[in-house]
C-alpha cells in the first residue's frame, strides 16, 4: 500500500506475496473485485487524512494564485485542498492503493470549489516551506500511522475471502 505526499508503503509479508500469486490465477473480474475491497480499506485513510486537516485550515477566506507575469490564474476556495485527498486510480499498479491529493491532468485554472478540485499545494501543507513558521502540518503521516494496522488487517481479511470463495 502506498500513499501519495510521503510515498510509505506497508509491508505486509509473506502472506500478501501467497494471497496476490493466487489472485493473479484467477479471472479479471475476481481481480477487479480484489481491488475494489483494497480501494474500499483506502477510504479509510482517506477519511482520517481529511479529519487530521480540517482541524488544522481555518482559513475561511479563498486564496488566489497568480502566474510570473502576475496575471490572476486560479482562486481556491475553503475546502479544496481537503476534498482533494482521495483514493487514486492507478491502472498500471495491480495491487496497490494510492491515497493522495487529486490534481487534474489539464486546466488547473479558474475557480476551484464544489466538486472541482486541485490539490497541487498539498505537499506544501504536508512538509511546510523555507518560509512557514511549522515544519508542515503531517496530515498524511498522521492519518497513516493511525489506519495503517486497520487497513493491512481489512485488507488481508478481504483478500483472503475472495480467493478462499473463488479457489475452488
């Protein structure tokens, strides 16, 4: 399992490598449903990395970015950086969740409120900056040290159902 930000995995052992060997002997679908119950453990991390920041932005006013040439490119209103962190689909990782800020792939420009989000800024607030008075905030390393035992223990339960029911 990896994460986006600080890029931490968890071990999981021997037991994963004999679970994912018998996964990748069965069909597609029962694959994608592996996959779903890892994105589903995600979430938890998701949740608790969203908990760990809305404590810490009480910034109630947008933000406002600006290009070198000083011309207004984007305004990002309260909330953003916290409806960005997601659990992110990765297609070439077969087994592996991804938990991290959503960046979209093209126009990182206008207003940023709603559903639409951009969590460019999110290492920033993550490990702080030369100029902030804090070493960052540590939202993600906070939320995974708290859910990584939770997650590793539903994640292997999970996996363990689906191939004890389709190793037949």
């Amino acid at each position: 399992m990896s994460r986006s930000l600080a890029s931490f995995e968890t071990n999981f052992g021997p037991e994963i490598k004999a679970i994912e060997k018998k996964l990748l002997k069965l069909s597609e679908d029962v694959q994608k449903e592996g996959l779903k119950k890892m994105k589903k453990a995600g979430r938890i991390a998701r949740d608790a990395a969203r908990a760990n920041l809305s404590s810490k932005t009480k910034n109630n006013t947008p933000t406002k970015r600006y290009d070198a040439a000083g011309n207004h490119v984007a305004t990002y209103y309260p909330g953003n950086l916290q409806r960005s962190i997601r659990v992110l689909p990765l297609r070439k990782a077969k087994f592996s969740v991804h938990i991290g800020a959503f960046m979209p792939k093209r126009n990182s420009r206008g207003d940023f409120r709603g559903n639409r989000v951009d969590g460019w800024y999110a290492h920033f607030v993550e490990r702080g900056t030369a100029k902030t008075k804090h070493s960052g905030y540590k939202f993600m390393d906070k939320a995974f040290n708290q859910t990584n035992p939770i997650m590793k223990a539903k994640i292997l339960n999970d996996l363990k159902d689906i191939v004890e029911a389709h190793d037949r």
